[in-house]
C-alpha cells in the first residue's frame, strides 16, 4: 500500500501520537459552513446515521452513486487497484470530511473503494433526498452544493500536492 496522510496524522504523528479528529455536531462539518439552524435542522431530517467497523468497505469502485457520506468520526482510505493485486492508496479521510459529493451530483458509477481504517460514525445523504431540496429548500442545496465544491477543490490540491512530492 502506498499511504497518504492527512494533515492532522501528520501533525499528530510528529507531536508523537496518533488520532484521528472527530466532530460531535452536524454544524461543525465541512459541508454545513454556512447554512442556518433551520437549514442544519431541515438537513439533519434527511440524513441516516450509520457506523462501519475497521476493515469493512463502505463503497465500491463502480458501484452506482447513491449517497453522500459525511464522516463525523473515524478514518477512511480511498483506494483504487494499482495492478498484480496491489492497491493504491489516494488519501485518508477523517471527521469533519466528506466522500461521495462529486459521485452524487453527477451520477455514475464510483471511481474508488472506500474502506473503514477505524469505526466510522457517519451521516449519509441519500441521492433521492438531495434531489429534493432543488424544489423544497432550493438555497440549502445551492449552500450544500458549494461545500461540495469547496471540499472537491481541497481534496484535488491536497492530491496534487502528493503528487508534487512523490515526483521530488
């Protein structure tokens, strides 16, 4: 396995302890910057909670795109087949962060594995229920589609970042 570590690991690691962040508030997720009670209220009644055990795959590569996953704790890698039975690694993810939002605005399949390195507990965001909000709470999804994109561009930085070390 090649290993990509998050920001947090990193400073952890060199302050001689492992952890991994988790959030204890909807509010406090990338993904909800911004939006209003009401709105944190309204999104809190479309989510699902669900818990992953260590080890266990969350999504597949090449599955259909059904949800969103808004991890409040726990730690995730994102994994995709290097050849002769080897995976590669393309980053870690912890709570506060999200997998999924590009796969659910477009549709299609999964472009990676997603594995539980730790427990996860997690809010999911089902396709169906996102697609409402354009007619029910039309600014909460303009707000949430934001985030989505404000987490998309970090997640391209921080890979090409990798890549601009792995090719020194």
């Amino acid at each position: 396995h090649e290993m990509t570590l998050t920001e947090t690991q990193l400073v952890a690691w060199h302050l001689g302890s492992w952890f991994s962040p988790a959030i204890t508030a909807l509010h406090q997720h990338e993904l909800c910057a911004g939006l209003d009670p009401d709105e944190l209220a309204h999104l809190e009644g479309l989510l699902l909670r669900r818990c992953y055990s260590r080890g266990e795959m969350i999504v597949r590569m090449g599955d259909y795109a059904e949800e969103v996953f808004l991890l409040m704790s726990g730690e995730v890698s994102v994994v995709m087949p290097a050849g002769k039975g080897r995976v590669k690694r393309l980053s870690t993810l912890s709570g506060g962060m999200a997998f999924g939002e590009l796969a659910i605005v477009r549709g299609g399949p999964r472009s990676a594995d997603v594995q539980a390195d730790q427990p996860v507990d997690c809010f999911v965001l089902s396709r169906e229920k996102f697609d409402t909000l354009s007619e029910t709470h039309p600014r909460l999804k303009i707000k949430l589609l934001e985030n989505m994109l404000i987490s998309a561009h970090s997640m391209v930085s921080r890979l090409n970042h990798d890549v601009e070390l792995r090719g020194r």
